[in-house]
C-alpha cells in the first residue's frame, strides 16, 4: 500500500493551491448550505464543570463536540452529579447541540469486556489490535449484541496503519474497504488528524490539519464526502498559536463545496 511518487507530488501541488484558496476563505453561519450535514468540533476540556465542554465549543465555532467523563488514566470514576448533568443538558438544548453529534471519550484502560459501547480503529503501534479493519471486525463479531457497538475512525491512526487517504481517491478506497470489512452501519464517529507520521509507520503522532502527510487535500475529501454526515468528525490535533481548533475548524468549514451549485438540498 506504498505512495506512488506521481500521485503523491500531485496531492501536494492540489494541496498548495488550497492553501492559497482558503486564506480568503470565509466559513458560512451555522445553518447555511455549506458543511450543513458535517458536525465539525474539537476534544474540549470540562474543567470548571461539564457544561464548560458546550461553551467551549460554541466559541470555536464547532457544530459537535466530544469530552472526557473523568480521568482517562483511572479505573475511578466518580458519579455525576446531577445538577452538573442538568446545566449540562440546557446548555447543550440553549445552543443547538444534539445528543448524536457529541462523543463521549472512552478511558485509556479500555476494558473490551465492559458492558458501554467503545471501538477506536488504532495506528497498528507495539501491540495494540485494531489497526486493520479486519480485527476491528473480530472484535464486533465476538460481540453478542452488536447494536451496542460503534466505531470511531481516526484518520491519522488509518493512514499510520498503511490505509493511503493522502492519495488522490484515497479517502473513498478507505471507506469502501471499511464498508467492505467492518461495515459502514458501524461508523459512529471521526477523528481528524493529519499525521505527523509517514504512511504505514505504525506511529500515532496527530498533526494540524494540512500540516501533515495526510495533506489538506484528503480533508477536503472528507468533508465533502456524504458517508460522512450527520455524525461527529473531531479534532485531536495539537492546535500550536495562530492555527487552534477554532481556525482548524473554520478551515475544515470552508472546504465544505456549496451544494447548491450541484443542485442537492
């Protein structure tokens, strides 16, 4: 599954002249035709209570959202307190968030044999499973009731694990496969991250969006692509000054083709 070298130079050449295009670029108001279907957002943080993940959010200009429960690294994990999930709730309903667009992030400990739902495809790093969507698939398939399983894609951990989204068509082959493999009913989520890695180097580096081997070029794929509406596509990426979630996102945004001009609703 190696590049190919003319494939590649001309990804890069598309991917220069987005950048140029997208400079100027301004993202639409919620609502408007561009990126209507796509629920961009970023990992934000519940410091100060879990509602603070919605406000977060809202002033980066993300339509969906995923947080952390608690500590990633314990096995403890208080109770929620219910005035918290409450205000929680209202401000979710205050600005617009529904329930199918936020993603709650599973503990580090992950325990397969828990009762909560959970699958993340992995970069094929040590000894992990879940790189190829063929053990993600195994998994599944070990599962009693699988209505309770859903997976979450992460583009960088794909493309580490040797899936070639930087190629031109690249994104489309990986969903087919994954159609193919596990099943495209099973998709719940995204994560987008470029990576800091090569193609098939197993390593799980997240980079900025564009700033990487994936390319911009990819994510505009993906964000015009319509396997990919209506669930949460999240950022993880290290966000350095200048270039946050919040730009990441409104460049994401402005990728989104005016639907339109293609006479869709």
């Amino acid at each position: 599954m190696g590049p190919r070298k003319g494939v590649t130079r001309k990804r890069k050449s598309e991917d220069a002249a987005l950048v140029e295009e997208t400079e100027a670029a301004k993202t639409e108001e919620k609502g408007g035709i561009k990126g209507s279907n796509k629920y961009i957002g970023a990992h934000v943080g519940i410091q100060g209570g879990i509602w603070k993940a919605v406000e977060s959010s809202v002033e980066m200009g993300g339509k969906g959202f995923a947080l952390f429960l608690g500590s990633q690294r314990s096995w403890k994990r208080p109770a929620l307190d219910q005035k918290a999930a409450e205000k929680f709730q209202e401000q979710c309903s205050l600005h617009g968030f529904d329930p199918v667009h936020i993603l709650p992030h599973g503990s580090y400990l992950m325990n397969c044999g828990s009762p909560k739902d959970v699958l993340e495809n992995m970069s094929g790093q040590g000894s992990t499973v879940g790189g190829k969507f063929s053990e993600l698939k195994s998994i599944i398939d070990k599962v009693r009731d699988q209505t309770r399983v859903g997976v979450c894609l992460d583009t960088c951990h794909a493309f580490a694990a040797g899936y070639d989204l930087a190629a031109e068509g690249g994104v489309t082959a990986m969903l087919d496969q994954f159609d193919q493999e596990v099943g495209l009913n099973f998709l719940k989520a995204v994560h987008l991250n470029d990576s800091k890695g090569k193609l098939g180097c197993n390593l799980d580096r997240h980079e900025d969006i564009g700033k990487g081997n994936i390319g911009l070029s990819a994510f505009r794929d993906i964000v015009n692509e319509p396997r990919l509406d209506n669930i949460p596509l999240i950022l993880e990426t290290p966000g350095r000054p200048g270039f946050e979630y919040a730009e990441q996102i409104k460049l994401l945004y402005s990728l989104c083709e005016d639907k339109s001009k293609h006479g869709q609703n």
